[in-house]
C-alpha cells in the first residue's frame, strides 16, 4: 500500500538511524568545502581553464580536513549551542 505522506515518498531511507552522527558531519562537510574551495580557487586563478584543473584537487584536501575536524568539533558545537539557546 503506497504512503499518501508527500515527503514518505521522498526518503530514500538506506543508511540505518544510528549513523546519523556520522551523516551529517559527512554531508555538511562535502557540500561547504565544494563551495568554498570552488570560490578560493575561482578566486586564486580566475575563470579559466584551468579552474576544473584545480578545483576537485583542492576541494579533496579541503574535504580530508574538513570531515574529522566537523567529527572533533561537532560535540562542542552541540553544547554551546545549548548554552546559548533559550528552552524556555
């Protein structure tokens, strides 16, 4: 019997809920140095050839660092966001 939920239907729902600490952090991690290491080489060299030459070189390393620091830095992240947000 299908769903008639609109966003049911959506969810590809493959990966099990207790990887979502180790989800997040990864999609985060490569779709903000995708955009960021696109617009520091854009910046770096212009648009030029070149740009498709060096980008997915820099957006690797910028990933390799980005993923294990997101993975470090998320409990923290956590806690202060709790500290400075109202629950009342």
């Amino acid at each position: 019997m299908k769903s008639s939920n609109p966003s049911a239907r959506r969810r590809l729902g493959f990966i099990p809920a207790r990887h979502a600490n180790l989800v997040m952090p990864f999609l985060l991690s490569v779709l903000m140095t995708c955009v960021v290491s696109l617009i520091s080489t854009l910046r770096g060299v212009g648009f030029t050839s070149r740009l498709f030459d060096l980008w997915p070189s820099a957006w690797g390393l910028s990933w390799l660092v980005a993923f294990p620091t997101l993975l470090l830095v998320l409990p923290l992240v956590k806690k202060l966001t709790a500290l400075l947000i109202d629950q009342g």
